[in-house]
C-alpha cells in the first residue's frame, strides 16, 4: 500500500518524496561518497563514525554502493589491535570528465576520473591553424588526453571548456576575446554540441580559476571574494555568496577594460583589447616602467619578460634601486585598479594569481596590501594564490566533476 505525505491526508507518497527511505537512503550513501572523496580509503567503522549510522546500517551502504558500482574495496587496514577492517574508497572508473583551456597559442586538455584524478593531458599547438576551425581543434585535443587516458570518447560524462572573454548568453557568441581567431562563429556552440557526444559547458577562463581557489586553494572556504589574474591579460572573477557573478553579458570582472587614474583613456575597448587598468598594470606594462629606470629588458613576450622582471624585483628588493622602483611603482599600479574593484564590491578577500603577479610572490603582495590600504576605505585581506599548476585546467576540471557527480552519486532513482 502506498504511503501517504505527512500532512495531506490520503494523498499517496511518491518515491522520490522528501523523507522517504529511498531519499534518506540516498542522502546517506552522498554523504558516504562525499566522506571517501575527502579522506580516502575508510573501513566501515569509520564511515559509521563520520556519518552517524549504526554499524549495520553503514554496512548496508557500503553493499549498495558496491553493487552500484560506486565504491570499491581497496585493501584492508594495518597496525591496530584486532582482525584488519576492510577498508573502502570511491570506485575511480565510475566516471570520468574532461576539460579544455583555449588560449590563441594552444588547446590544453585532461581527463580526470571521478575522484579527480589526472588521467590524461594533451596539448594542442594553435598558431597559424585559423583555417582549422575550433570545432575541429576542441575534438583533436579532446581525443589527445582521451588516448592519452586509456579511454573513448563514450567515457567522458562532462566537458567543460575555458576560454579568454565569455559567450553572451543572449547570442551565444564570444565577446571580450578578440583576440581568439576562430572562435566567433554564431553557430559554434552549436556545431561543437553536434560533434561531440557528451554535455559540453563554457566558462571564462579567469572564472575557472576562481573555481580551483575557492575548492582547492586560497580561497577554501571563503563566500565572497575576487580573483585577480595577471598573465597575458588582466582580468577578475567575482565570487559573492560562494556563486560566480557573471553579469548580463558575461563580462563582469574584465577589468582590463576598466578607466583608471595614471593610464590614458581607451575608447572603444573591445576593438582595442585593451583598456586603462591594463595599459597601467598588464603585463604589457613592466618592460615599460623597467627600461624608463633603465633597466635593460626585452620587449616580448610581455608576460614571461614581466614575470622574470617581477622575480628578479622581488629577489633585489631593498638591495638594488631601481628593480626595488620598478616593485613599488608596479605595486601601486595594480593597488590603483584594485581600489576601484574594493569601492563597489567591498570584498573580505583578493586572491593575486596568474604568472606575473605570482613572480613577484610576497614582497609583490605586501605591497600591494599597504598601497591598498592608502587607496580603499575597506581593508580587503590580499593573498596569493594557491593554485600554481594549470589552474585554469584545474578549475575546469573542478567545474565538470562537480556537476558529474551529482549524477553519478545520485542513488535514489
């Protein structure tokens, strides 16, 4: 005989009903899944402890999530008194996802198992490739860390792919991101959804980076926070009650774009590329201010001839004049375009990533805290990030197996 909803009499339950075994059930076996994820291999005692539930029931569980496929037995514990418990963890083949960061030199794939796992990368070389098409890059990267996996396409549950700017939500075309050939197409997000045969998502890049602190990194933790991110372009991630703040069009947080005191005044910025804050404080900008205090630079590639600078700034501080001048005086470029972004979003934290800022690391960062601390009327906390390998990748990655295992650990269908 069905069951009936608490408080509507004789209205008969369905099976998915909040409080019915079946939902109790599948709440207990995530959060079993989410305990494995988190602290590895787990006997069936320590489950029962982490989660509340009688040894029998843990027991029962860990057989369902076995048969389903979800978890695996990986051996047995050591070095306690008594007979070894078995101990369990998260089945790593029971999914797996792949990601995709696009900038205009190159593709750059994985492929991650459901624990999170690398299983395979790929790079995909890009310049002087525009005849391609991005379609045909997307799925020739994608198949490279597929191979590289050990897998097939039909494998892959989720990809998400990040690039420079984002797709207008309203016209599905790429803005903020001249500079990606290819990529504009009014049609792509249709042909890539046709040629590939799992869900396919899109993020701005910097966004995804913002994803990687916030799950793995500086930002553990933290609801409300900006990622600043300095490499080829600069540009933020907004993060405010722990969700992305897109905007309208997709292009909040281009604060390249954004006018700032000390830079001249850009107009038409999307057809530039460019605007006041990254004409001060891109990466473009260092081997400018370090040959005007004579300092003998190269003049590109920007970000790696700044970042070296910015390293070699840090080492010398105090010791030698100008690379200590050229520190300060950058510090207070990035600090300028940073009061701004505090005036209207009044973060608790500013997480400094990217391959530019990271190279000045701490001394860069101080600094930036005490400019900051002259320019703002609130005290944002600014740190580096913690990210350093790939993290744009990684954010993707995040992105996609968040998403994937809410399907694939959903037990109550």
């Amino acid at each position: 005989m069905a069951g009936t909803t608490p408080g509507v009499p004789g209205t008969p339950r369905t099976p998915g009903a909040p409080g019915t075994p079946r939902v109790l059930r599948a709440m207990n076996d995530r959060a079993a899944l989410d305990l494995l994820l988190e602290h590895g291999p787990l006997s069936r005692t320590r489950i029962g402890a982490l989660t509340g539930l009688s040894k029998p029931t843990a027991s029962q569980l860990l057989a369902r999530l076995e048969a389903a496929g979800l978890v695996v037995a990986t051996g047995t514990s050591v070095g306690r008194p008594g007979p070894n418990a078995r101990l369990y963890t998260v089945n790593p083949r029971a999914a797996h996802v792949a990601a995709l960061d696009v900038t205009s030199r190159r593709i750059t794939a994985a492929v991650a198992d459901v624990t999170g796992a690398t299983a395979g990368e790929f790079e995909l070389r890009t310049p002087g490739r525009r005849g391609d098409g991005a379609v045909r890059q997307v799925a020739e990267a994608l198949d490279g860390a597929v191979e590289e996996a050990g897998l097939t396409r039909a494998d892959i549950h989720r990809v998400v792919i990040g690039t420079p700017g984002a797709f207008d939500p309203g016209t599905g075309r790429l803005r903020y991101a001249a500079h990606l050939p290819g990529w504009h197409s009014p049609t792509l997000l249709d042909e890539l959804a046709a040629s590939l045969p799992m869900p396919v998502e899109y993020e701005n890049d910097v966004n995804l980076v913002a994803v990687a602190e916030q799950r793995l990194g500086a930002a553990r933790g933290h609801e409300d926070f900006v990622l600043l991110w300095n490499e080829e372009g600069l540009g933020a991630a907004l993060v405010i009650n722990g969700r992305l703040h897109r905007g309208f069009t997709g292009g909040a947080g281009e604060v390249g774009f954004l006018p700032v005191p000390g830079a001249p005044l850009v107009r038409r910025v999307v057809e530039a590329n460019s605007g006041g804050f990254q004409e001060l404080a891109g990466a473009q900008a260092v081997p400018r201010l370090a040959r005007a205090l004579g300092i003998d630079t190269a003049r590109q590639p920007y970000a790696a001839v700044a970042a070296d600078l910015l390293a070699r700034a840090a080492d010398a501080y105090g010791r030698d004049e100008a690379l200590t001048g050229l520190l300060l005086r950058y510090a207070q470029r990035l600090a300028t375009g940073l009061a701004s972004v505090t005036a209207v979003l009044d973060p608790g934290l500013i997480v400094l990533s990217g391959g530019v800022v990271a190279a000045g690391g701490e001394v860069l960062r101080s600094l930036v805290q005490s400019e900051l601390a002259e320019l703002a009327a609130s005290r944002p906390r600014l740190v580096l990030g913690g990210i350093d390998r790939a993290p744009v990748l990684r954010g993707a990655l995040e992105r996609a197996l968040a998403d994937t295992r809410d399907e694939v650990f959903d037990t109550s269908r």
